[in-house]
C-alpha cells in the first residue's frame, strides 16, 4: 500500500509529533475533525500510522516503521540539489493551479514519487502548500517562480539565431560567381564593346563585316598555297 502514497499522506503525516492524537489532529491539518478523521484513516490503511489508548480517552497516532521509512526517504531527498524533473515540476506549477493527481500525469510520474519531489520542493521553499478541510494545494513560492523562469528558454538568443542564419546565404554564393572566370571576362569585354562611346548600330554592323571578309581573304589564301 505504500507505493499509493501522495503527497496529502506525507504532509500528514510530517505534522504528527509523539503528543499527537487523533481529537486535536484536525487542528493541525486546519480541517474538521471529520475531515482529519478520513485522512488519518487512510493513514492507517497504507500502514503509515497507528493508534492506541491513551488517557482520558484519547487516541494516541503513533507513526509506524514504514511511516518512519517513508519520512525518512523524503528528509532524504530534500536534502539533494534539484534535478531537471524537479525544476520540470517547477515550470508546471507555474502555468497555473493543478491538482496533485493532474500534476503528476503531466510529468508521467508516479504519485509516491511526485510526493518526495514535492516534498523536496517545499523544504527548500521553492514551493508551499496549505491544507484545508481535507484539500491540499500546492502553490509556488517567489523564489520557486523566478527558479521556472530562469530555466526557460530566453527569446532574445532564439531570435539572434534567426537573425544570424540568412546571414550566411551571400557567401555560399561567392564560389559560385568566382567558379567560371572566363565567361564573366568575356561578357565583361562584349559589355565594354556595346559602352563604348560614338559606336553606333551601323558602324558595329561594318567592323563585323570588315572581320569576316578578312578571315575569308585569308582563308582563300591558305587553300591557294596548298594547291600550289
């Protein structure tokens, strides 16, 4: 029955001293005696605690080895620094009120297990809670809020990343322009022929005449030469 503990048991059960007995316990949990009457049952029920007769009628609570066990491992685990799930469980509790039960779905943890980090939580003050008429709610501390927020994500280093990436497009393009040399000096040359000033249509027209009748002039005289 142990592994069914949650969090309301051990809190419970941290508030029992030697004197306690079952009348006044209410007043510890600020919860009627109805109220403490059912926490205290189901108490004994995991195997956490005990009673017997004391005076004047009185019920005496006494913590059993296995509440003992239970409190000690969660002394235990206070006393470590927080974890990533620690600091996880931290971040949940700050979007809002959450029961334990829905807390511990969030963080797929265990209910027992969720109990000893929350504990852990609330003996550093990273986290409180308060118990009344039989409810518990957990609700973090300033210390506990500004712990979350410094383990997010800051906005400022997600957008230089952004900034940075299309930086570096420019220069993946430079390879490419100096990769065919040849064919940017030729229409570097075409484009200095057609800026060149006074050079009309007409006259261009006549210096491409003028070359090819010269390459056909020399040609001819090269056949000529070899019949000979």
């Amino acid at each position: 029955m142990a592994e069914e503990v949650n969090f309301l048991d051990l809190a419970a059960l941290s508030r029992i001293g030697p004197d306690t007995v079952v009348e006044k316990f209410g007043g510890l949990i600020n919860s009627s005696f109805f109220d403490a009457s059912n926490i205290l049952g189901t108490l004994k029920l995991k195997g956490l605690i005990d009673f017997s007769t004391m005076y004047a009628g009185q019920n005496a609570i006494v913590v059993t080895d296995q509440g003992k066990q239970l409190l000690g491992e969660a002394n235990a685990k206070a006393s470590q620094e927080l974890d990533p799930l620690d600091t996880e469980i931290l971040a949940r509790l700050s979007r809002g009120k959450m029961q334990l039960q829905e807390l511990g779905g969030s963080v797929n943890l265990a209910q027992r297990d969720l109990a000893l980090r929350v504990y852990k939580l609330t003996q550093q003050q990273f986290a409180s809670y308060s118990i009344r008429n039989g409810t518990l709610d957990i609700m973090l501390t300033e210390k506990g809020f500004l712990k979350a927020k410094e383990e997010q994500p800051k906005p400022q280093q997600a957008a230089q990343q952004q900034q940075a990436a299309p930086q570096a497009a420019p220069r993946s393009s430079q390879p490419e322009q100096q990769a065919h040399p040849a064919v940017s000096s030729e229409a570097d040359e075409i484009a200095s022929l057609q800026g060149m000033p006074g050079m009309g249509n007409q006259n261009r027209m006549i210096v491409a005449v003028s070359v090819i009748a010269v390459i056909v002039i020399i040609v001819a005289a090269l056949f000529i030469l070899n019949v000979l």
